[in-house]
C-alpha cells in the first residue's frame, strides 16, 4: 500500500508545481501593475519551483536528491528576497502602485525621511 503511494507522490508533486506555475503566468498576464505582477510572479513562481523541486528530490535518490533538496532552499530564501529588492527599485525610480484604501506607506516614510535629511540639526 505505501509502495503504490511512494510511486504517485513524486508525480502530484510536479503536476502541483506545474499548476501553481501556471496560475503564477496568468496572474503576470492579468493583473493590473507592475508591482501585482511582480508579487504573483515572486510568489507563484518560488511555490512551484518549490513543488517540482519536491517532486524531482521525491522520485530520485541520493545526490541528485541531495541536489534537489538544496536548490530548494535557494529558491525559497532568495525569490521573495529578489522580489522585494526591485519592488523597493521600482518605488524609489518613480513608479508609483495603485494604491487602495491604505495608501502608500513607503511613499510616506520616504517624505519623512527627506524632510529629515533637509532640517538642519540642532
């Protein structure tokens, strides 16, 4: 019984992967700026690079699976990592979010930083 679930496991792990990918493509495609595509593709993209990781440690052994498992934690620590990075470029070069009912955050505390840069100390 658990020989048959140890041969499927790998397989819905890439099919998973696969998917979560694909949802990540269409979200790049249909969201409305830059900063919501960035967010779908940073997120979808590490969870299902995450998934098809899982899957190939999964079905191989040994150092491929060794392998696997450490591109796996690359992936996860430096995508969302990445992401932000040129969020915060993107931000600071002048492309502004659409912002909702809570406004823009790191557009304030940016002002509030200039106006400090600007006062002269006492």
């Amino acid at each position: 019984m658990s020989h048959g679930l140890l041969a499927w496991l790998p397989s819905a792990l890439l099919l998973g992967g696969a998917l979560v990918g694909l949802v990540g493509a269409i979200g790049v495609l249909r969201l409305p700026d830059s900063y919501t595509r960035m967010h779908s593709a940073s997120k979808a993209g590490a969870l299902g690079a995450a998934l098809v990781l899982g899957g190939v440690a999964a079905a191989s052994s040994g150092a491929s699976a060794l392998g696997a498992v450490f591109a796996l934690v690359i992936v996860l620590a430096t995508a969302p990592l990445a992401a932000h990075a040129v969020a915060r470029a993107a931000h600071r070069s002048g492309m502004t979010p659409k912002t909702g009912a809570l406004g823009d955050a790191l557009a304030r505390d940016l002002q509030a930083e200039r106006r400090a840069e600007e006062e002269p100390p006492p």
